[in-house]
C-alpha cells in the first residue's frame, strides 16, 4: 500500500501507441502499466513483458490433478474397499481414466484462474485505481511512475510522443478492498485539485 | 524481394529418385520372390505391406486437402502464407489415389479372401453378415464407392490449388476466384464427411475383420491420417525455408502448424481410447477378440508404441510453448508422429491378414522408402510449378502480421 505519483498519457490509436511505447523504452523511461480497451497483439514484447508462467502452474495443477484422482481412486480400490464391479480387476486402470481426466482439468481449470486472478489482482471486491475513465472504452492509456522532480518533464515527453492527453495524479499503486471512494483517494483526489 | 520460384534442391532430387528406384526394385523383388513364391503367408504379407502404405500415404496427402478446405471457410489467414505446400501436396493425391485404388481393386476382383475375409463370406448364405453389411461389403459397392470417392478426391484436389494459382494472374483486389475456391472447399468438406469421415475406413480396413465393427473406427482412423497430414506439412515447411524460400512464413506459422500437431495427437488419443475402452468395459467376445490379438498377443509391442509415439512423445515435448517454435523440436516430433501412425496402420492392417506372423523387414522398409521417395519426388515438382506466395489472396496482408 503506497501512495505515489503517476504520469499519464492516454492515446487515440494502437499505430500511435506502438512507436510511443518504443520511443519511450528507448528514451529510458520506465512505463509503470499501459491499459487497453482489447488485447493488442505484441504489446506485451513491445512492453518487453517476460512470457507468463502461469501454464507452468497449469501445468503443475494439472500433474497435481492426474496423481490425486488416480491416487485416491486407487487406494480406495485397491486397500480401502475392495469391490468386484462386472469380472473387472481391483484395478481397471482403462476405466478411471475419463476421472483421472476431468480431475486434471479440474484442477488446472480453477488452480489457473485463481492464479490468474492473483497475478492480475483481480477479484470481485478488489479495486485498483482507475487512471482514465475511457482506459476499458476508446483509449489506450499509458502510465509512467514519476517523483516531483521530473514529473513535468515526463508530461512534456510524453505529450511530444503523440498523446491526446497527459496529466499527474497521485494514486494509490496497489489495490485495496472496499469501495472506490475510500477515505485515502478522496484525500489523494482534495490535494490534487 | 521475396524467392518465389522454388528450385528442387539437387539433394532432393536425387535422395527421391534413390529412394524411388528403393521403392521399385523392393515391388519387383517382391513380386518375384512373394507374390508368386508358393507360401500363402508371403503372398498376404506382399497384398497387407502394399494395402497398409498405399493407405497411408493417400490419407495423409489427402489431408493437406482437407485442412486447405476447413481454413478456406474458417476464412483463416495464417494458412496463407506457405498455402502451397498443402496445395502441392493435395494435387498430388490422384496419384496415391491410382496406386491404392489398384491395390485395392486388384485384392477384390481376385477374390482374394486371405485378406478380405468377406470376399468369401459373402458367398456363404450361412454367414454371420446382417444384409445390410452383405451389401456394404460386396464387391460392387466396394469396387463403385471406392472409385467415386477416388475420383473426387483426386479432384478436389487438382482444383482447389487450380483455382488458387489462377487468381495469382487475375486483376488485383478480385476476389471472384476466391469465393470460388470457397464453394468447391463446402463440396469437399461434404465429401470428405461421407467418404474419409465415415464410410471409407470401414470399407478399406475395418473390413478386414470383417466381423468386427467399431463406429469410432472412422474418426480414429481420420485423426491419425490428420495429425500425419500436418506433420508432413510441417516438414515441408521447415525444409523449404531451410532452403531460403518462404520468407514470409514466420516462427508464428509454424507455432500455429505445431498446434495442430499437438491438439490432434491429443484428439487421436482421445478417440483411440474411446474406441478401446467402450469395448474393454462392455467385454463381449466378438468385440474384444479385436484386441486380444493387438494387446496380449504378438502385436504387443505395436500396441504400447503407438501409446509413446503417438501420445507420450508429441504431448510431453510439444507442450511447452518455446518447443512449439523450436524447428529442430517440431521437426524430431513430426518425424515422430510419422513413423508413430504409420505403426497404428500396421497395427490396424497386419493383424487381420498375416495373423501372428508379423515381420518388419526388407519388404517393408523399401516399399515405404519407395513411397517417400513419390511424395518427395512429386510434391518438390509441384511446387516448382507455382509462385510460393499466393500475390492475390485477399488475406495475404493478414498473414504477413500474423501472430499465433
């Protein structure tokens, strides 16, 4: 939970967007987040975002899936409660295969959007500050974290890479849990003005 | 400038014609020393060799045309640039088409009932065969479903890459051809549906057991020829840009390739095992005795083989995504899947007709090397003949800034 201070520049278009973006990098700037209103293909290189790993843990989650279906069904089979079901073997190993199967993608399934959600920091309930009130609408907002000492000339940058509108504000960096017009970003929102 | 008149690489020509000249002395060979030797095994493992890898080798040809038709209507754009290499490869399908339908037709009009055992069957009114599998499999459906279905392929084929380079000379920004191309791509869908997707497999192989009867057998059959068709794609693909052609087709192209590969060895899986298990669980004899031969019989080895080289390798290898655009990988998995479906038809054909006397030897090895000799041959010719880069697609700009 922190408090700090944002450039923000916000862009009509994906074609302006791209070379801003690498103007930017180049230039040394540090670009804190950029939001979107659609996914824009090859952004996340441009940003030069690491790829994700998160179907790594789908694939873990998945792993973890296969071993406790195929785990628990066959003690149960085996050593808890031996049964005879039609003249099969205590160990049908073809028939828990569809389980196996959809316990795995179970397990992936949920593990992965909880991951994704944590990663993300999204959840029903959780709000993160909100820098453009068109950034899910028209535009492409671009957030640059900046100090006193060069927030003017971060603007000045900015607006030179083609942005329709740069602006400061102070803004809480994480997220919190509550409502949007918290006590914090009220204050936040009285100073700036 | 892009290098769009492709050149058969000196290499190429002389490993096929090599490979080729394999194929044909290992037929006449055969033919002297197996066809017309005494034993009857030997001369039912000649027929199975050529049934199984003139099979095989026009359903994965002829799945080039199959994916050109889907992209075609799903309108796919990442298809376009190396749209050749499928076209090259689905033109050539009629002459698969001619040396399966001779094997085929040869096999049904001598009557040679040591490999389709209803040759015979069908003579005895006392036979187990409901009527409506009595006229399923009777010689004159056999010999006119077969012909029509061979007919239309090879067809559908010639005319899909026809219609394709003739709209590199047309005016630019027409799109006639185009729609054109996409209605005959709806007819060979339909096709495909009534010919590959469900009667043809039953027809050609699962009738060589002919008491036996699996309606997943036609999709299980289609999946494998699929997942070959894109392997063979695939190393098209690789090979071509290796040589300096096909500029435009990036690391995105190929993700997108090895996709496939993946997903459909998985779909493969996924049908081989429906199959296996609804007739493992249900335990009827005449059903089961299909397996009992493949899993505890001689054929063992074939059996788990086919689970590793068709299941095991390409989902374990293929998974993670820098392996899907590493060419050295995609190349290992698709040679992989190659010689892991061409073991689930040997596994499919043998059993029936040479029973427990399996062997992989000489006849065997030169008939496929004279196979991949063919489709090296023809499909490098193919593409000599044509632009690589469709100019005049409407979706050639798409597929340039394509990302999988």
């Amino acid at each position: 939970m922190s408090i700090k201070k944002f450039a923000v520049a916000a862009y009509d278009d994906e074609a302006v967007l791209f070379p801003a973006v690498k103007k930017i990098r180049s230039s040394g700037y540090k670009i804190h987040d950029v939001y979107t209103p659609f996914a824009v293909h090859g952004l996340d290189e441009a940003l030069g975002e690491k790829e994700s790993d998160l179907h790594i843990a789908g694939f873990i989650y998945g792993i973890t899936g296969t071993s406790t279906a195929l785990g628990f069904m066959s003690w149960i089979f085996t050593t808890d409660w031996p049964q005879n079901f039609g003249g099969k073997p205590h160990f049908p190993l073809p028939a828990f295969i569809p389980i196996t199967f959809e316990l795995t993608v179970l397990f992936s399934a949920v593990g992965m959007v909880l991951t994704f959600c944590y990663l993300c920091q999204i959840m029903p309930g959780v709000k993160k500050h909100i820098f453009h009130p068109r950034q899910t609408d028209d535009k492409f907002v671009l957030v640059i974290e900046v100090n006193d000492s060069n927030a003017a000339e971060t603007e000045a940058f900015l607006k030179a890479t083609g942005a329709e509108e740069t602006n400061i504000q102070i803004a809480e960096s994480d997220w919190w849990y509550g409502r949007f017009d918290k006590k914090e970003d009220y204050e936040i929102q009285q100073q700036l003005a | 400038m892009l290098n769009q008149e492709f050149k058969v690489p000196a290499k190429l020509k002389t490993t096929s014609m090599v490979l080729l000249g394999i194929g044909v002395v290992t037929l006449i060979a055969g033919v002297a020393t197996m066809l017309l030797g005494k034993e009857q095994l030997e001369q039912n493992r000649f027929w199975s060799v050529l049934l199984q890898n003139s099979i095989f080798f026009l359903l994965i040809s002829l799945a080039s045309v199959f994916i050109l038709s889907a992209t075609t209507l799903a309108q796919g754009a990442w298809i376009v640039s190396f749209r050749r290499i499928p076209e090259a490869i689905g033109s050539v399908v009629w002459v698969f088409a001619t040396i399966a339908g001779i094997v085929l037709l040869t096999l049904v009009w001598t009557d040679n009932f040591h490999i389709y055992a209803w040759l015979q069957d069908g003579y005895n009114p006392h036979n187990s065969l409901n009527a409506l599998k009595n006229f399923f499999l009777s010689k004159s459906f056999f010999t006119i479903w077969t012909v029509v279905v061979l007919v239309l392929w090879s067809w559908f084929g010639i005319k899909i890459r026809q219609l394709s380079v003739r709209q590199d000379s047309e005016a630019k920004g027409s799109t006639k051809t185009y729609w054109q191309n996409f209605n005959i791509s709806a007819g060979f869908i339909f096709v495909f549906a009534l010919s590959l997707a469900s009667t043809i497999p039953w027809l050609w192989i699962m009738s060589l057991d002919s008491h036996w009867f699996s309606t997943m057998f036609s999709w299980y059959t289609f999946a494998s020829s699929f997942v070959s068709g894109m392997s063979m794609i695939m190393l098209w693909i690789l090979y071509t840009k290796r040589h300096g052609y096909l500029e435009i087709v990036s690391t995105e192209h190929v993700h997108d390739v090895g996709k496939f590969m993946f997903a459909f060895s998985i779909f493969w899986t996924y049908l081989w095992f429906s199959q296996f298990m609804l007739i493992w669980y249900a335990n009827i004899p005449e059903e089961t005795v299909y397996f009992q031969i493949r899993m505890h019989g001689p054929y063992r080895i074939f059996y788990w083989l086919n689970i590793i080289l068709n299941f095991v390798c390409p989902i374990l290898i293929l998974m993670p995504r820098p392996n899907k655009r590493n060419y050295f990988v995609v190349t290992l998995v698709a040679i992989i899947i190659l010689v892991g479906h061409w073991i689930d038809f040997y596994q499919m054909v043998m059993p029936a007709t040479v029973q427990e006397h399996w062997k992989i030897g000489w006849f065997d090895l030169g008939i496929v090397c004279g196979f991949v000799g063919l489709v090296m041959y023809l499909v490098s010719n193919k593409l000599t003949k044509a632009p690589l880069v469709p100019q005049n697609n409407p979706l050639l700009k798409e597929t340039i800034i394509h990302i999988a």
